[in-house]
C-alpha cells in the first residue's frame, strides 16, 4: 500500500511446552515437563507419559482433537438427533468394542442392561459421552494389549471431561437427555479410573460427580428417560439382590488388624473430612462381619460422604499434598478388594461377565504407598499386606480363565514378592 505501511505483526512467544506428556498437549496446556510425572497430571491424578524420542502420536492426537473441537462447534449449532461425530479411526474401533464386550460399568444397579442398548445410541449425539466410553475402552486396551494405547485412553478421556463441564455448567437449564448423557458419562469415567494406575483420586471425583448429577434429577423433580433405578442419591447403588442372611466375607482376625492399623492413624487426623472418612471406614470394616448387604450399603456411605463435603473441603480432600487423606485411602482401597465376594455375586443376579479387571485395584495401593512419606508407609505396610495376601488365592483361578490380563498378573506377582514375606507367599503358588 502507498502512503503508510501496516502494522508488522508480532509473533508471540510459544505457551506450550514441545516435548511435554500426552495428557498436557490433549488439553493444550503448558508441561512443566517434570520427571517421572509433571504436577498438571500429578494435581489430576493421570498416568504422565511422555513421547519418546521421535515418537509423533501427540501430534497424532492434537490434531484428532482440533478436528473434534471443529466439529463439536457444529453439532452444537443443529438440532438433528442423528448427526454422527468425529470419525472412528482403526484403534477408536477396537476401544468401542471392548467397551461393549468387556468393559461395561456395572451400575446402576438394575439398569446395566442400558450400557448395550440406549446408552451407546445416545452416545451418537453427545460428544462427552461417546469419549468417555471410548477412553474407558482404551484403558481396558491398555492393561491387556498394551500400554501403547494410554496416550489414547487420557486424549479421549480429556475431550470426556473438558465437554461434560459444559454440560454439568448448565445447570437446571439441561434437558433430561443431557442429564442422562452426564450421568453415563460420568459412570463410565468412574469404571475407567479403576483401570488408571493411580486413578483413586480420580475414582472419589466422578463417584461425587455422579452422585451431584443424580441429585437433580429429585431436585428438579425429573425423571431418567435411561437409568429407570436412579431416583436418588443412594438410588444408583441400592439393591434388593443381595441376602441378608448373616455371612462373614473376611475372616474376624483380620479384621480385627485392619481396624488396629486404621486406628493408628486416628491420632494424625486433621481435617473433618478425616474423621467423617475415619467413622465410615471403621464401620465399613465391621459391615464385613454381616452380611452382603449390609456390608454393600456401608459401603454406600463412603460414597454419599464424599457428595456431601463442600468443595472447598473436598478439594483439601483430594489434594495431593494431604497425605492423611491418602493413607485413609489405603484402607478404603483394602475394603474394596474384601468386597470382591459381594461383586461376584451382583454378577450372577445381573447375568454380567466378570473380566477379572477387580483384581487390578492393588496398583491403586502401590501408587499410594510409594508417594506417602516414610513415617506413613510404616502404618500402613502391613494393610499393603493384607490386601495382597487377599487377592493371592485367586491367582491361580486368574491365570486360567483370563489369558488376556497375563501381564498384569505378572505385575502383581513381582509386586507381592517385593512387599509380602517369602514365608507367607510359601502358602501360594505364585509360579
């Protein structure tokens, strides 16, 4: 142009990190590029990966979600309940099909059923559902074909997330339909923390989610057009399946020792939320000398005490700097892995293939046990023990009649030989 010049444009300085993890550049944000986790996925409670050396799947995966990002922006502006979202590439084929075949949540309890039929046909309109049951057949993926497929599992469960926000931010504006997608959403991310290595944090945020999101359905006076057993909060795990006849799921001595060793960390207790945690985990372990039932709701109550904490407390809660929290966590992780008896029972009286995956919960102990300081990890090294020792006798059963969790099981062998005393593995075969 003549007579003036424009403006030379300044190029701004690069805000993102170029060799950070997989999980910072799916949600785009600057890595501290911290080893062997950087604080964005430590705060987060995610597996940190980084690339290795020349490895361009993360460029792989920004790309897929800018082309999703693009094409959100045009789903929201139609109305069309048929419009179909980002494409399917080869591996978002194999996550969906293991999603349906071995890794549908078990809950609701009485609605499972949906998880083959409604569910994945309202997944075909909402993104944050259709990534959340994507991520949740990536994580299965990558405990039994290969972590190669983690990168994947964080990317999908990144999208999952960032679009259920939007939709949990609407409020009582949502229709039922997006409650409904939410709480799917929401349940299947719950089912795919189970699967991350230190997803236990991870696991307490969506269970509280969920239970938020089931709330204003009796709230707003609603009703599911999906999940026809939610009608409140405690509704989503209730059940009349289970006898109430009395029957002892662990053993009275330990018991016993599991509330001895609870009981040492009642003096280091700080916040409410420890104590509330302290009370329910102490009555959980007595619930194991009843019945199922009564052990299954007491077990509900862990959850409906997390719905209850204020954010502000919650959010202490689960930070990872409190480490009290995370020694409690140890011991809800121990009544977890006794309940594995009341699982395989819901299992039968829903007709549901049990894929051996509740075995799995002792990586959430490991992460645990290796971040808690040393004054910590001695109160709670022998409840590592115990839960170890719980999940032995089903080994061998394990090896035979699912092939596909061989490595795992192999993880979990070389785990035990380093905690467990050699004269108590003496008792198992563990060859």
């Amino acid at each position: 142009m003549s007579g003036s010049s424009s403006p030379r444009r300044v190029k701004r300085a690069h805000t993102k990190s170029r060799q950070g993890c997989f999980s910072c550049k799916s949600r785009r944000i600057k890595c501290q590029e911290t080893k062997p986790a950087c604080k964005n996925c430590v705060r987060k409670g995610l597996d940190c990966v980084y690339p290795s050396k020349g490895d361009r799947k993360w460029r792989l995966v920004a790309a897929d979600q800018r082309q999703f990002q693009r094409h959100s922006q045009t789903l929201s502006s139609s109305m069309s309940p048929h419009v179909s979202t980002t494409p399917f590439t080869g591996d978002d084929l194999r996550f969906w099909h293991h999603f349906l075949v071995n890794a549908q949540p078990g809950l609701p309890i009485g609605d499972e059923g949906t998880w083959s039929s409604e569910i994945p046909a309202l997944a075909h309109e909402c993104p944050h559902l259709l990534h959340a049951l994507l991520s949740l057949g990536a994580s299965y993926c990558s405990l039994t074909q290969g972590r190669q497929y983690i990168p994947l599992a964080i990317a999908h469960r990144g999208k999952a997330l960032r679009s259920l926000g939007t939709i949990i931010a609407k409020g009582d504006k949502c229709t039922t339909i997006e409650m409904d997608s939410a709480l799917a959403a929401s349940l299947a991310l719950t089912f795919q923390a189970r699967y991350m290595s230190d997803g236990v944090i991870d696991f307490a945020v969506m269970v509280r989610g969920s239970s938020i999101i089931v709330n204003r359905y009796s709230q707003n006076g609603r009703k599911s057009a999906v999940f026809h057993q939610v009608k409140s909060q405690d509704g989503i795990m209730q059940t009349t399946a289970l006898p109430w006849e009395p029957k002892c799921l662990v053993d009275p001595s330990a018991v016993a020792a599991c509330i001895a060793a609870l009981d040492r960390l009642q003096p280091l207790l700080r916040r409410a939320s420890h104590f509330e945690f302290y009370n329910v985990l102490r009555s959980s372990y007595l619930s194991l000398l009843g019945s199922y039932r009564q052990a299954f709701i007491q077990l509900t109550i862990i959850y409906v005490l997390w719905a209850h904490m204020e954010n502000s407390e919650f959010s202490g809660f689960v930070s990872p700097d409190d480490h009290i929290s995370r020694a409690l966590f140890m011991h809800y992780i121990t009544i977890d892995s006794f309940m594995r008896p009341v699982y395989a029972k819901l299992s039968t009286a829903q007709a549901l293939k049990s894929r051996a995956g509740d075995f799995i919960i002792y990586r959430w102990a490991e992460a645990i046990y290796n971040d808690l300081p040393i004054s910590l990890q001695m109160l709670v090294y022998h409840q590592f023990q115990h839960l170890a020792v719980d999940l032995l006798p089903s080994l061998a059963s394990h090896k035979t009649l699912f092939p596909e969790w061989k490595h795992e099981l192999s993880e979990f062998v070389a785990l035990v030989r380093k905690r467990v005393p050699s004269h108590i593995l003496e008792v198992y075969d563990i060859e």
